[in-house]
C-alpha cells in the first residue's frame, strides 16, 4: 500500500521535523462543510473539536472526511484516513491504530491525551462499519 503521507512522517528526523510533516498533511485536508461540523458528527473523547463523517459505499469500501480546529490533530487525521480510506469494513475492523503510530515513530512523542482522542476517533470509525456490518 502506497501511504506518502506516512513516509513523509517516518522519514522525518527529530520531533521537530515530524511536527512539520504532520501540519503539512493537515493541511491537505478538504475543508469538512459547515453543516457537518454539527453535534451530530462530533467525535467525543477528544481534547480538541473533531468531526467525522464515515460513508459505507457500495462496494463496502469506508469513505471518510475529518475535520478538526487543531492543526497537530487535522495532521494525525490525514495519517489515518491515508491508511483507512478505501478499506473495507473488515479491515477498517482489524486495524490497530496503536501499532500504526508505533511503526510511524509518533507514539512516544503523543500526549496522553492526544492518544486517547486518536482512540476516540478509531473507535468512533470502527462503530459506524460495525453498525453498517449489522444491517441486512
């Protein structure tokens, strides 16, 4: 699996230089709409503002847009949804974001709380196919 952005991070040296990369991926993030930076598609458990929207497409591939109002976090999200866009719901299950920032390097440099909202946002990721593996 080709994941630029990922490479980009891996590839940094010093912390410095993967905070770097890190707003630079956030800033390839589309702009989420206004009407969807609602209560509705808040993920809760994280420190600062993050909306989601997750999309089963037909072909049970995930489809998913972020947005949040921190640029270190805007970051973190463009690393997960460079990895989870286009899985299907199986792999979106079986994936273990923890082991992914390990293999990136950025585990030992996250706060405690930025590791529980990037938990946040998995868990609320994992919840949307698991009820969409639940319907007939």
């Amino acid at each position: 699996m080709n994941l630029p952005i990922a490479e980009k991070v891996h590839q940094a040296k010093g912390w410095d230089a993967q905070m770097r990369e890190l707003m630079l991926a956030g800033s390839s993030l589309a702009v989420l709409p206004e009407a969807l930076r609602v209560a509705q598609f808040e993920v809760q458990g994280c420190e600062s503002q993050v909306w989601l929207n997750c999309k089963i497409q037909s072909a049970g591939t995930l489809s998913i847009t972020a947005w949040s109002t921190s640029k270190v976090i805007r970051g973190l999200l463009a690393l997960m949804l460079e990895a989870l866009q286009n899985c299907n719901v199986e792999e979106v299950l079986q994936f273990d974001m923890q082991a992914y920032m390990q293999q990136l390097g950025l585990e030992r440099h996250l706060s405690q709380s930025r590791n529980s909202g990037l938990r946040a946002v998995m868990q609320h990721i994992q919840q949307q196919c698991r009820l969409h593996s639940q319907q007939p």
